[in-house]
C-alpha cells in the first residue's frame, strides 16, 4: 500500500498530532471536554459533536441532563437521551488525567470498563486526541481501507474485542511498514477518504 498525499496536507498532519500530543498541559476540563466529544460523536456525525462540544465547553460539567438532551436533540444529533445520560455519568470520574496513568492498552480498557457509552473504537479515539500514537481507530474509513488492500477479508457487521485487538493489529503492522505511526496513518487515511484532516 502506497499512500501519496500533498505536502500542505502533511503539514496540517503533523499540526494536528502536535495539537494532541500537547493535551497532557490542558487542563482537566479540557480532558472531560474530548471525552464528551468522543460520546458525542460514536454512531453519529463528528461535526455536530464537534459543534456540541465547542458550544458548550464547560457547561459539559454544569448543564443538567435534560436541557443536554434538548440541546444535542436540537442540534440535530442522534441518540440525544443516552449520550446526554452518559455524558452526566462520565462527570464522576472526572478529573480523567489522574486516573489515565497506565500505558495505552491498559487506559483503554479502564475506559471501556468505566465510561458508558465508550467502547474500544471511542476508547482508542479519545486516548489518540488527548496524546497516545499506536491504537487503531477502527472506524468505517479505516475498515473500508484495509479492505480495499486485501489486508482484511471483508467489513466486520460487528467488532468484539477480540476481533478489534486482532485487526488492530494489522493496522499497526501496515504503519510500521509505511515507516510511520498509526496516529498518523489513521489522519491521512481519513484525509483520503473524506479530504479533511479531521481530529
């Protein structure tokens, strides 16, 4: 697999993994904030759960789940009950950083374990924003990718752990062949699938 993506684009790459690997200097609001994003957006469109997160901010903590409900149903967001439900239950293990301290593997699995409404794919999503280089994101785009370079057979319907660790696997594999992180593999692999570099 080759992948061949303009310079500007790399630049904006390399922007982004820096803006994530700099979020162990944010605050804890800041880390509960990426949280509430990653819930926002499973199952649903990464731009209005960017929009939700950015508009309310510290409210994220505040605001009551009823009036979340109606403000993530008003943005025209799915599922507004269970992730404003799961959004308010996530409040009591804030501050997050403290309880983080493992390596990769093991804070995803506390946050599979412990955060509602977080599985390995959101899991491996927030620890990527918030700083960590070598999970897999294994979205649809990137599902659809390994596909299309025979080096999955086919689109898993349903992905338990075991078959998440086990293509996950082949992700990491392909980066380091492509001399690169999976963080940065997974970026471009979106920029080439949507034509945004999007976190």
């Amino acid at each position: 697999m080759k992948i061949n993506i303009p310079n500007k684009v790399n630049q904006l790459i390399d922007t982004k993994l820096k803006e994530f690997q700099s979020f162990s200097n944010k605050t804890d609001k800041g880390w509960f904030q990426e949280l509430c994003f990653c819930i926002l957006a499973a199952n649903s469109k990464q731009k209005t759960a960017q929009q939700i997160q950015e508009s309310l901010k510290d409210r994220l903590l505040t605001i009551n789940q009823s009036a979340l409900a109606l403000y993530i149903k008003n943005s025209k967001h799915r599922f507004h009950n269970n992730k404003a439900k799961y959004i308010i239950e996530a409040r009591k293990h804030h501050p997050l950083k403290e309880k983080l301290t493992g390596n990769e593997s093991e804070n995803r699995n506390w946050l599979v374990n412990n955060i509602k409404g977080i599985g390995m794919k959101e899991a491996s999503h927030f620890l990527r924003n918030t700083g960590s280089q070598n999970l897999a994101i294994l979205d649809r785009h990137i599902l659809r990718t390994l596909e299309e370079n025979n080096i999955i057979s086919e689109m898993p319907k349903l992905l338990s752990q075991k078959q998440y660790l086990i293509i996950e696997q082949k992700f990491q594999d392909l980066a380091k062949q492509l001399n690169m992180s999976p963080a940065r593999l997974d970026l471009m692999v979106w920029y080439l699938k949507t034509g945004k570099v999007a976190k």
